[in-house]
C-alpha cells in the first residue's frame, strides 16, 4: 500500500491529508469491490479504470482551528452545539490510488484533524457497510479509548457524516456495526 502525502492550502493554512490507497479484490460473486467494504444488492460502489485521475470531494470546516477549539470546547464545559454555526466548505481531493469513492472520500474526511491526546497519529476506516441507504461506519478512533477520544471523536465523526451524506445512495451515517455484523466476544 502505498503512503501518500497531499498537502491543501486554504486560506494560507496547510492541511495535510495521508491518503492510503484502497486494495480491490473479489466478493464471492466474483465482483470487483474495495477491501474492507461489505455490499449489499442495493450499494452501488464506484471501480474506476484510472482511479489516480479522479477528483473526491469531501466536508471540512471552513476554519479548522476555530471548529476544533468549538467542539472541543463543546465536549468538555458543554452548552449549545456549535455544528449549527460552523460553517463547513467543500474541499477538492485527488487521492493517489483508490478503488472505492466512498470509502476513500470518509478516509479523507477523517484525516483531515489529527487525533487528540494518545491515540493514533490518524484516523482510518476500518469498517464501512451500506445497507438500504444507511452508511455503517466505524474508525479506528472508535474502537479503543484514550484521554482525548470524546474529543476526536466529536471532531472527525461530523466530517465524515458530511462528506458520506453527499452521495446519492446515502440517507443516514451511523458509527457502529450494521446490525448482525459485531464481531462475536470471547
């Protein structure tokens, strides 16, 4: 897998995006899907002949430091939510080498603010699903906890809400497991 490096400047401020690129395989039907991303009969997933050429557009706030500093703020004394008032712009991205434009677009999302306090250095998708218009998702920031977790969470989950809401096939995001899918406990 390849590690990509994509800086944006906006505004005069440098947003650094780690792209990974998506490995495709075989489903039993012998259909092309992306690793990591379960369908069903109604998902539609995008296989591109020259993925390196296309152009993802993903949800970010138009200040990052100002929407990290409200909803940490939010997180730890409480009061009104700030979503609301934030003001969240589309961000054009072109990831080196992606089979899967929903997936790749959340991971860019979820990469746009680091974690906070001592978990990993970035968010990554660990588990999508789409099922009858609902988007399942889990990061990997959502299944271990640290000091700082709430934060990040609240930070990089309406990211990635957003940027999923924009394609056609999604009508809801859910962070968790679609039902039946949580792995068994010991």
């Amino acid at each position: 897998m390849k590690n990509i490096l994509k800086s944006i400047t906006t505004n005069g401020s440098m947003v650094a995006l780690l792209l990974l690129g998506l490995i495709s395989c075989k489903d039993a039907n012998n259909q092309t899907t992306a690793q990591g991303v379960e369908t069903t009969p109604d998902t539609e997933i995008a296989v591109k002949d020259d993925p390196a050429k296309d152009v993802l557009t993903i949800i970010v706030p138009a200040d990052v430091e100002t929407y990290k500093s409200k909803i940490a703020e939010y997180v730890q004394v409480g009061g009104d939510d700030p979503l609301p008032t934030i003001e969240f712009i589309k961000k054009e991205i072109t990831p080196a080498d992606h089979v899967d434009d929903m997936k790749a677009s959340a991971k860019a999302a979820a990469r746009v603010i680091s974690p906070a306090g001592g978990g990993p250095q970035t968010a990554d998708v660990d588990y999508l699903k789409v099922d009858n218009g609902t988007a399942y998702i889990l990061l990997n920031i959502d299944k271990d906890g640290w000091a700082g977790v709430s934060v990040t969470r609240a930070q990089i989950h309406p990211l990635v809400e957003k940027t999923l809401l924009q394609f056609s096939t999604i009508n809801k995001v859910i962070f968790d497991y679609a039902p039946g899918d949580a792995p068994q406990k010991g």
